[in-house]
C-alpha cells in the first residue's frame, strides 16, 4: 500500500476551514463580550467609587460646616484630603451655587460647573464629575463636586484588558491546533481507506487499511479490513479447489484419452470390457463435474 501524503485532502481542508471559522467566531464573540463586559463594570464600579468618595467628602463639609456654624472658617481640609484620596479636584459650593473657599489642593469651580444640582457623575470636558449635597440638620447648605481627572481608574481596566486579549490569543492558538487535530483523526482513515481500496481492486490482495480512527471511522476501517481477508480467503480457496479438480480429473482424462486414441487408430479392437473402461473414466470425470457444482 503506498504512503499516505502528509498533506490534507479536499475534504479535509473543508473540515479544517469550517473548525477554524468556527473557533475563530467563537474566540471573538467571547473576547469582544468580556471586553465590553469588563469596561462596562469597570466604569459602574467607577461610578460608584466617586460617589461614595463624594458622598464622604460632602460629610466631611457639613461637619466642618456645623462646627464653624456657616462656610465662613469652616475648616474643608478633611474633605481636602478625602478629594485628594480620591484622585479628584474639590470643589465647594453654596446653598446658591457659589464657590466656597478651599483649603491647599482644592480646586476652582469654573462658570460651567457652578451650576449643577443634584447627585450623580457625568463628563465635563473630558472628566468625570460626582456631586453630593451638603446636608446640614436636614436642610441643604451647599454641594461638593469631585472632578476626576480622566484616566482614573483606566490602568486596571487596560491590565484586565490585556488579559482577555492574551487569553483570547492563547484560546485561539489552541482552538487551531486542535481543528488541526481533528480534522487529522478524521481524514486521516478515509485518505487510507482511500488507498487500500484502490490498491486492492487494482489486484493487491494484501493491500489493508492498517488505521484505526474514532468511533465509526474506525469501525468502518475494521470492516474493510475483515472484508479483505474474507475476499483474499475465498480467493485462496477457489484457486486450492480448482488445483484439486485439476489434479483428481488428470488421471481419468489421460485414461479415456489413450483409450479412445487407440481405437481411433486400430491398435485395438473394440471389446465389451474395453468400452466398459472407457465408460468408467467418463462416468468418474462426470461425479467429479457434479461435485464440483
């Protein structure tokens, strides 16, 4: 049986495009929904994070809010530091919206950003912005703003970013490798089925598949094989039988043969006993047709 190229063969490069297509849309649907999903729980838990930071700083105002009874000589450092931890510019306004003075580190509210009400972030200019009232015996005496300079909190969100994209990567390496496998285990019993079958109706009775592939690949493999033997049996079987006729049927055909040459050519008479020979030969080379039907 000739060797089997190492190449695939059509209907391999078929199964190997349609595992690849698949792994690859696979991988990529996957990376792209971690991807968005990461980023989407990274800026919720932003969000998150600068209001609670908000939440605290606009504490720490209404303290020093209480203690110096109004925002004249309150004492906004605490809320300083808490902006500061955050990553954020401070900025405190009034129950009006006007801007209170800040300790060292504290920011400056510009025309756009004196005006807000309310709780909640938002991009102003590229930055992320939480506000939080001040709440003073139940009544509101002015706003802390955090603005957060833009890319806080985009480091950890690029480290998870580059790790999808190398397990992606790394999924994808796999997904290839094993559609090349696969589709190996598969063409590889059918490229040599292939072979011993042309071999074998070309005349080569020895001629096997000799590779078992998985589940029924192989058992079709098997039955191939179990074909053969039993053709290349029979085969040897007919031959051996025929050489036996041939060689029961030599003796009484040489008998009749001589016999009726003889009395062809007058060396002898033709005698009761004689024919009766004849008669037995033809007789015997007659059983042996029948037993040979």
């Amino acid at each position: 049986m000739s060797t089997l190229r190492v190449g695939l063969g059509p209907l391999g490069r078929r199964l190997l495009f349609a595992f690849v297509l698949v792994a690859v849309s696979s991988v990529l649907v996957l990376t792209v929904a971690a991807l968005i999903g990461v980023g989407q729980g990274f800026q919720v838990a932003t969000q998150v994070n600068q209001e609670k930071a908000a939440a605290g700083a606009a504490a720490a105002a209404g303290g020093a809010y209480r203690k110096a009874s109004g925002w004249d000589g309150a004492d906004l450092s605490r809320t300083s530091a808490i902006a500061e931890a955050a990553g954020a510019k401070l900025f405190v306004l009034d129950a009006i919206g006007a801007p209170v003075g800040t300790p060292t580190g504290a920011g400056h509210v510009g025309q756009g950003q004196g005006q807000g009400q309310g709780k909640g972030v938002g991009p102003v200019g590229g930055e992320g912005v939480a506000n939080a009232p001040v709440v003073v015996a139940g009544a509101r005496v002015g706003t802390v703003r955090l603005v957060f300079e833009t890319g806080t909190g985009n480091r950890a969100r690029d480290v998870a970013w580059w790790w999808i994209t190398v397990a992606a990567v790394v999924a994808l390496l796999i997904a290839l490798l094993a559609s090349w496998v696969v589709t190996r285990l598969i063409t590889r019993p059918i490229k040599a089925m292939t072979s011993a079958t042309r071999a074998f109706a070309a005349g080569d009775r020895q001629a096997r598949v000799g590779v078992h592939g998985p589940g029924e690949l192989g058992e079709l493999a098997r039955a191939f094989d179990s074909m053969a033997d039993t053709v290349a049996r029979s085969e040897r079987d007919r031959r051996n039988l025929t050489a036996d006729v041939a060689h029961e049927l030599r003796t009484p055909l040489a008998a009749l043969q001589a016999g009726l040459e003889e009395l062809r050519d007058g060396l002898v008479e033709p005698t009761p006993q004689g024919l009766a020979g004849l008669h037995d030969q033809s007789l015997r080379l007659g059983a042996w047709a029948r037993k040979d039907n």
